[in-house]
C-alpha cells in the first residue's frame, strides 16, 4: 500500500491499464488513493485521455481526408496488375 | 426454377475477381487504410502494389467466403503486420535505449523526476488547434521505437483486441503492457515539448 502511495510510475501504469481493460479491486483502490493526493499524475490522467480522444478524433477518422492516389500512379500500377495477368495466364 | 438460377447468378457474381478493375474499384481506399496505419506515403503504395501481387497469386485460394473487398483489405492487413514486425526488428538493432528504465521517475522512489514531470499543455480550444495537435501527434507517434508505435497503433487506431496484437507482434502480455505504458508517457513528453 505505501508503496503506490508515493509511487507516480506504478500510478500511471495503472492508469494506463485500466484506460483499456478492467484492474484489480485492489489497483483501482490504490489508484484512487494515490490520484487523490497526487496533482500531478491526476494532470497525467487527464493529459493522457486527451492524448486517446485526439487520436480517435483526429488519427482514426483521417482517412477521410487524405487525398487520393494520382492518377499516373494509378495508371502504372493497372498496368504491372495486366502484364502479371498475361504471365500467370500463360 | 428461375428463382434457383437467379441465385446461382448472385453467388456468382459475389465470388467473382475480377483483377483488370482492382486499380480502379479498390485502389484509393486501400491506401487510405494503408496511410493511417503506416504514416507514410511511399510505405503506403508499396504496400498496396504488393497486396493487388499476392492477391494475383493468391487467386485460387479464394474461396468466395467474403466480398472481394474484404479479401483484399485482409491481405493488406497482413502486408502491415509484416511491415511492423520488420521494422521493429530492423530499427530494435540500433536503439539500445529502448528500455532504458527510467527517464521519467527517480529510479527508487517513482516520483516524477524534475525534468518530466507533466506539467499543463498551452490550450486547445478549437478546431484548428486541434488539427495542429493532432499533427504534432502523429509526428510524436513516428518518433517512438518502432514496436513501440506498432503496438500503439494497433491498438489506439486500430482499436484491435490485445491477443490479436499479442499474437501477431509475439510479445508477451506483461511486455505490451509495459509498451503501452512507456509509448504513452513518450508521447505524452514528446507533446509536451513540441506542442507550444
């Protein structure tokens, strides 16, 4: 128990942990010790759910504005797909 | 029996390849998938010209169980996995530091050190900032060790379930979890630094 009180790198790993799967009774209650006395890892938990909902945000829906291919890469590639067409035909 | 042979037809249709169009049906929205996942534009189209080549060869082995779309996107998805697995493996070999212990916390005690300890991020408050972040974002996650933004990847953009990446990148439990961990507090640092 003393040992996650003052300890800040257990702390965020457990902040990590439980930001994708389910801890322990006993890590989230230690969590929640550690959280309530330490400003700076409650400053860490915010800044990393933050870090999460820009990459959902922004990361993950990007694709819909990334430009698509040129038209000369199109082109070159259509083409090395029919000569490998004729190859595997013959 | 019209009825019957009208099936036949739509099975047909769904299980047919038809190559020739690849390129034209397929071909942006397989880079776009591939771009989010690899940061990388060069990367990017190799991957796809190698997914239309083994889907070529692979033809046979089509078995019509999904659309020709799916099928492709599959492939891809193995093309980035091995793309991951290899450059992890070639960049692993010059980055020794990878687990040096702790740039973040007092070695005994896990306190904060002075140096990295979070401090607030200059606002974001509107659309604009937030693109700008998100750009300083992606440059951070490029950055990090090579298994280290594969994993992240996998699983903040991805959103793959952990065993998937447990068994495609042969890392055990405790090390992803340690990944997770040091990916997060790099990136959390590296905003800190460069987004002012």
């Amino acid at each position: 128990m003393k040992d996650i009180l003052y300890n800040c790198r257990k702390a965020t790993f457990l902040i990590e942990k439980k930001n994708l799967t389910t801890i322990s009774v006993r890590e989230q209650v230690e969590l929640k010790i550690h959280l309530a006395a330490c400003s700076v890892c409650k400053l860490y938990q915010q800044q990393s759910s933050f870090i999460n909902q820009m990459v959902k945000k922004h990361l993950v829906k990007e694709a819909s504005q990334i430009g698509s291919l040129d038209n000369h890469f199109k082109e070159d590639l259509a083409n090395k797909i029919k000569v490998k067409m004729a190859d595997e035909d013959h | 029996m019209s009825v019957n042979q009208n099936q036949v037809v739509k099975e047909t249709e769904n299980i047919i390849l038809a190559p020739a169009e690849w390129v034209n049906n397929y071909a942006d929205f397989l880079y776009k998938y591939a771009v989010v996942r690899v940061n990388d534009d060069e990367i990017a189209k190799d991957l796809l010209q190698e997914t239309f080549f083994s889907a070529l060869k692979g033809i046979s082995n089509f078995k019509g169980e999904s659309s020709e779309r799916t099928w492709l996107v599959a492939i891809l998805k193995h093309k980035i996995i091995d793309h991951y697995r290899n450059a992890s493996r070639m960049r692993s070999k010059s980055i020794t530091n990878e687990s040096t212990e702790d740039e973040f916390f007092e070695k005994g005690n896990g306190h904060w050190n002075r140096e990295n300890r979070p401090t607030e991020f200059s606002s974001v408050s509107n659309e604009l900032q937030e693109k700008e972040f998100a750009l300083i974002l992606k440059k951070c996650i490029k950055k990090m060790p090579a298994l280290w933004s594969a994993v992240f990847t996998l699983k903040h953009i991805d959103e793959e379930e952990t065993d998937y990446i447990l068994q495609e990148m042969k890392i055990s439990s405790a090390n992803f979890w340690v990944i997770i961990h040091r990916s997060k507090l790099n990136l959390r640092a590296c905003l800190q630094k460069n987004w002012l």
